[in-house]
C-alpha cells in the first residue's frame, strides 16, 4: 500500500499539470527597439544595407519574450553577404546562426543576383 504522503505528492503532481494560468503579457519586457536596434548594427559594423525586425510578444513555457532581427549586407570586419543578427530579450541568439527561419527565407526566395550581392 502506498504511503499517504507519497499520494498526495503524485495528486499534487497531477494538479500541476492540469492547472492552466494566464500567459504573461510581456508588460514587464524592454526590447532594444528596431530604431536602436538599426543604429547599434549600423555604428559597429556599417552594413551597405539593413533591415530591422521586431516580433510580438510571444510566451514559451510561461516565460515572454520578444524577438529582434536585422539582416545586413556587408560592412567593417564582417564576413562578406547576408549577416542576420538575432534577439530575444536583448539577448543575442548565438546558437545555429545561419540555420534559422530569416536566413533560410532570404537565401532561398531572394534573388540576390538581381541586387548584384553575391550570398
């Protein structure tokens, strides 16, 4: 027979998962913006061009976050082509660069040629 305490841990436990409470509104977030986001990539690498995103609010597991992006082409003591520069939470996405959804996107539907870059 199973101890009472073991009983209540494994309700407990049950109860956990079946609660379900409101996502956070992301109020408490401070993004860098796509304006400072622009001027931070423009003053420290001087990209020939750039484009600047910043997502919605979005919640993972009950934490918010929102996600920042800019795409360069070129600059100072940069690898030459498409340069993508990712945020979460001001945060800098390190991981898999190269492999996620934007770069993907440009390489793939962009006709780079036809702007004379070369990838």
């Amino acid at each position: 027979r199973a101890h009472p305490r073991s009983v209540q841990v494994v309700r407990l436990h049950q109860l956990l998962h079946e609660v379900r409470f409101d996502d956070p509104k992301g109020d408490h977030l401070s993004p860098a913006g796509e304006y400072n986001l622009r001027l931070g990539v423009m003053k420290e690498l001087a990209p020939d061009m750039i484009a600047t995103h910043q997502g919605d609010v979005r919640v993972f597991e009950g934490h918010a976050f929102i996600v920042e992006a800019a795409v360069s082409v070129g600059g100072r003591d940069i690898k030459p082509g498409i340069n993508v520069h990712r945020f979460a939470n001001r945060i800098p996405l390190l991981f898999e660069g190269g492999s996620d959804v934007i770069t993907k996107t440009a390489l793939k539907r962009i006709n780079w040629a036809s702007y004379k870059i070369n990838q």
